[in-house]
C-alpha cells in the first residue's frame, strides 16, 4: 500500500465515530431549520485549536497551511453571491442553503482531535467512541429546484440523468452503476452566452479556488505521509505498545493500536446511543493515553517530521499559503 493510501486508511478509521454516526442518520433524526434551532450555529463549530481534552492546544506545523472550517464557510459564502450574482444576470433568482449549518467534528484536514484516537474523557462519558449529539443531528434547509436552463447556466451542463441499468439488472443489484449522465449546456440564454463551467465554474474563477484547492493537495499529501511516518518512529512504536499493553490490564486485549480500539469499541444500542462497554472502553482507552503520554510523544514526533516536511518543501507550501490567503481575501471582499 503506498504511502497516501496508507495515510488515507488511517485517518478514515480516525474518524470511525464520525463516519458511523453520519451513516446511520435518516430522515427521522434530520431536522428542517426552525425557530428553536439556527440554521448556522456557530456556537457548535470545531475550535481552531482543542480546548479540551489530551490535544488541548496542540496544533501540528502543517496545519498552518490548511482551511479552517471558518474559512471553508466563508469561501462558499462568497461562491454562493457570487452565483446569484451571476444567475441575476441570466434572470433568474436563485438562493441557496447556508454555508456552516452542518459542522464536522475537527476544524481542519489535521482531524487533530482524533489524529491519535479518541481523547476526550467528557465527550467519552456519554458517546464512548461516537462524537456528541449535536454534530450527528442533520439541519435541513430548503433546495429550490431548479428549471433545466438554470441548471445549465449555474453548471454549464444539462440536468444529470440516470444511466441505464444493464441489461437484465435490478435496481439495487450489485451491478455497477455509471454515474449519471449530463450534456453541455446550450450555447446562450436569453442573447447572453453561457459561462465556461456555468455561473459556478465563473465564481470558482474569480475567487481563484481551483489553484487553492490544487495547492491543498499537496498540503493533504504531506498531511498524510507524516502521519504514516510516524509509525516507523521508534519513539510512537514504543509509545503504542505501552498503551496496548495498559488496554490489556483493563480487559482490552488484541490492539494493536488505538485506531484498532475506535474500530472495535463503536457501539450502540438499540436506541443509537453508545453502550456502556463503549464507554467503559473509550474512557479505558484514554486514561491508558494518559497514563503512557501516548498523545504528546506522538504529537511530538510528528511534529519533527512535519517541520523537516515544511523545510524541504518551502517553494510548493509557500505557494499553498499565499493561494490560501489571495482566495480568503477575494472571498471577504464580497
């Protein structure tokens, strides 16, 4: 497994929790926004660095090249006047779900909270491995639907419509289905030639997102590959194997890390809520992090190969930062 692929894997099962708990979200616990409850509230939006918990105030080097999630809700606050602006030009008066009603439980790519696995005791205490209620409870907002000519001046392409099943499928078979379909979008609209990519491509341009977001993936490579260096480091090997052998006095055998612990201590009732052996286990988990200073020494290891990351390659990580900023400013002058 390459390197990427590898850091990829990890910080998916970093996230297990998250993940979960999203999945398993239907309808019943989704919510259209009301009076009792704000579409944006930014009252449950991640800190920029941990005030709580064994990563409070940690915040790794390469994290000063990354989008908070602040920046990420005012990047599509600024894309979405921008569209509106621009569908006004064609005529038509569009509106769109607010930006930031929907927080993830981490500000940034880092996921620092659960970089190194779970760590915080008060959240522990009532969700075991799952995060708290209020990031797992969806806020609907209301999509107006759009014409196919506005979908086409918005997109640049026709309406998507569903491939075809092959021949002799059923619907929800294992067959692979392609995704669907679209067609470029007519030429003009109402004497006005369409944009390049439609109003949407128009102000991903003019705020300079797609240089942003090609100068991300190379701050998410690196973001990745430290994470999967320090697996070799000799200091985090023997950091992990102290935990693992904590976790066994507990009753915790067989982890081989403490991703392998959020894997296997997910659990929930028949209610979705965690069981009292996930959290028994998480808050097992974390005493057994504090007890072997798990969380520091790997946080401060990966720091080092962070910091050697940033040193040999200043000219790509320069570039990052100053595409981060020119979009941020471009985004707040709107």
């Amino acid at each position: 497994m390459n390197p990427r692929r590898k850091a990829l894997v990890l910080m998916a099962v970093a996230t297990t929790g998250l993940m979960t708990a999203c999945s398993s979200s239907t309808a019943a616990d989704a919510s259209p926004a009301s009076a009792d409850r704000q579409i944006v509230d930014k009252s449950i939006w991640p800190e920029e660095i941990p005030v709580t918990g064994l990563t409070k105030g940690l915040k790794l080097p390469l994290e000063e090249y990354m989008l908070s999630y602040a920046d990420t809700v005012a990047i599509d606050e600024a894309k979405n006047a921008l569209q509106k602006q621009c569908m006004a030009e064609y005529g038509f008066t569009v509106d769109f779900p607010k930006p930031g009603a929907n927080p993830p439980p981490s500000n940034n790519d880092a996921n620092i909270e659960r970089r190194y696995g779970i760590t915080d005791e008060t959240v522990a205490k009532t969700y075991g491995y799952g995060i708290p209620e209020e990031l797992t409870h969806h806020v609907d907002q209301p999509q107006q639907e759009l014409s196919d000519v506005e979908v086409e001046v918005l997109t640049g392409h026709t309406k998507p419509e569903e491939a075809a099943l092959p021949e002799g499928a059923e619907a929800g078979g294992s067959y692979f289905v392609a995704p669907p379909r679209t067609k470029p979008a007519r030429a003009e609209h109402n004497g006005k030639k369409l944009r390049e990519g439609g109003c949407a491509g128009w102000s991903d341009e003019q705020l300079g997102v797609s240089q942003q977001e090609a100068d991300a993936f190379t701050v998410s490579d690196l973001n990745g590959d430290s994470l999967v260096a320090t697996q070799q480091s000799e200091p985090v090997r023997t950091v992990i194997e102290d935990w693992s052998a904590c976790m066994k006095t507990k009753g915790h055998a067989g982890l081989a890390d403490p991703y392998k612990a959020m894997d296997a201590g997910l659990a929930l009732d028949k209610d979705g809520k965690a069981t009292a052996e996930s959290i028994r286990m998480a808050l097992d988990d974390i005493a057994c992090k504090e007890k072997t200073g798990l969380v520091k020494v790997w946080f401060d290891e990966e720091s080092k190969i962070q910091r050697r990351q940033i040193n040999d390659n200043k000219a790509r990580l320069d570039a990052a930062k100053a595409s981060k900023k020119a979009v941020l400013a471009k985004a707040d002058a709107r």
